[in-house]
C-alpha cells in the first residue's frame, strides 16, 4: 500500500488542516492521522481522523500551544494492509496562520454612520 505524499499543513483564521495526496487506485483508502505536539515529544491519534476517506483533517482543536512545534503523520489502509507513514515538516501555528481581514459592515442611520466592525470568519 503506497504512503500519502505531498503533506501541507493550512491555517488561516486559526482554522487548521492537513491536506495530502493519494494515487487513485480501485479499492477505498482510508487514512488515520496523528499529531505530535513537541511539549508531548510522541504521536497521538487525531480521534475525528481515524479511517477517514477525505484527503484532509481538521486539526484546529490539536493544537494547545500556537508558539509550539506540532508535526503531523497519516498513514492509509486498504482493505487489511496499511502503508508507511508520511510526515510533515515542523509546524508552528503562531508561525504559519495567516489571519484575514476583518468583516465591515456600514449602516445609516437617520444622519449618522454606523461602522461595525466583526473579526474574520
């Protein structure tokens, strides 16, 4: 069973996702993914990413510290046997997230202008 390729870790609003490529074959893969912070120094179980058949994870509720490094490794299973892991480079959200701009909404007000302003989605 071939291994995932091509990790890339996402995260922009502090919404977090490891993405990966598979080789399309006739059988469903599934994937399992795990996640190690550096103050745990060993890999655990992303438990919404265990036999999973998408190509992502949603790991934003992973990661505790943003200024710590977090690697991450999935693996795939097809039927009875399972693949090699594949691993990320060291991932630091404080380092990589990407904030969007805010949300402006404008109103009027008999004479005046209302500006409110909402953190990004």
């Amino acid at each position: 069973v071939p291994s995932p390729t091509q990790l890339a870790i996402t995260a922009e609003n502090f919404k977090t996702f490891l993405h990966w490529q598979y080789p399309a074959i006739s059988e469903t893969a599934y994937f399992t993914v795990e996640i190690k912070p550096y103050n745990l120094g060993t890999y655990k179980t992303v438990l919404s990413c265990v036999n999973i058949s998408t190509l992502f994870c949603d790991i934003s509720g992973e990661i505790e510290d943003p200024f710590s490094s977090h690697w991450l490794r999935v693996k795939a299973a097809v039927e009875s046997e399972q693949s090699e892991y594949a691993e990320s480079s060291e991932f630091i959200l404080q380092q990589h997230v990407k904030i969007g701009p805010p949300v402006l909404h404008l109103s009027r007000h008999s004479d005046k202008i209302v500006v409110d302003i909402y953190q990004p989605p």
